[in-house]
C-alpha cells in the first residue's frame, strides 16, 4: 500500500505558488507605474524669464509630462495678503491664474502642459485673482 504523502495530488503541492506569483506581478506593475510617474515628472529643461525688478531671479522648469513651476529666488517675502501669482498665457487667450505665494524663494505651479506657451508673474492684493491687476515683472517664455 502506498503511504497517504506519496499519494497527495501534485496541485495541491504546488498551491503556494498562485500566491506568489499574484505577488511577483504586483511587484513588478507597481514599478512599472512608479517608474512611468519619476520620469513624468523629471525635469527635461529651464529658462531664466525676464525680470522687471530690481532683486531676486525667475526661471521656468519644465517635466517631461510638460507641466511646469516658475522657481522664484532671491525676492521679498509678501506681507498683507500679498502674493506672488503665476499666469500660463496660451496665444490667442487671456492669462489664466496657476499657482501663488507669498514667500520670495518660492515654487509656483503652473497648471497644464505649457511647453511653448508665455509665462508671467504679477504681484496681487491677494490669492484668487483671475485677472493681473498689473504688469507682471516676471514673463518669459516656456520651453517647447
């Protein structure tokens, strides 16, 4: 007769090896993805913008997904509301309000792909403007 172990159904004997492989796939898509999100986001080229003032330096970093900030060195820090306000101005259309901050070494978001498009910065009362109250200081085009 034949011992119980000696007769097991191989299936049954190879059962961990479903779990492990759901595992190794799960492994593998999560550094497919997290890959696919570094590059998007890795900066592909900057370009100083045209300063008005008289301190401080602007440049605008452009990630490969073409999104983009304005990197803001050297200015005041804003007091009374004050902001610094970034605007993406598309050919043909009226400047559109992305990101704003009141600190002088700041990032600015810039909302959407604006390879190519006209970037500004302008100084507002305070967040929420959809409109500059005044000519930016800062403006330059981003990188294509």
């Amino acid at each position: 007769m034949v011992p119980l172990a000696a007769r097991r159904r191989p299936a049954a004997s190879l059962a961990w090896l479903l779990p492990l492989a759901a595992i190794m796939l799960a492994v593998i898509g999560g550094t497919i993805l997290l890959s696919q999100q570094l590059a998007a986001a890795q900066v592909v080229a900057t370009a100083s913008l045209q300063n008005n003032s008289d301190r401080g330096r602007a440049e605008v970093l452009l990630r490969r997904s073409g999104e983009g900030v304005i990197q803001l060195t050297g200015f005041d820090d804003l007091g009374s509301g004050q902001v610094y306000q970034a605007w993406v101005i598309r050919p043909g259309q009226q400047p559109v309000a992305t990101g704003a901050t009141a600190r002088g070494n700041g990032t600015l978001m810039l909302d959407g792909d604006v390879r190519g498009t006209k970037v500004a910065v302008t100084l507002e009362p305070g967040p929420g403007a959809t409109a500059p109250s005044q000519a930016p200081f800062v403006i330059g085009d981003a990188p294509a």
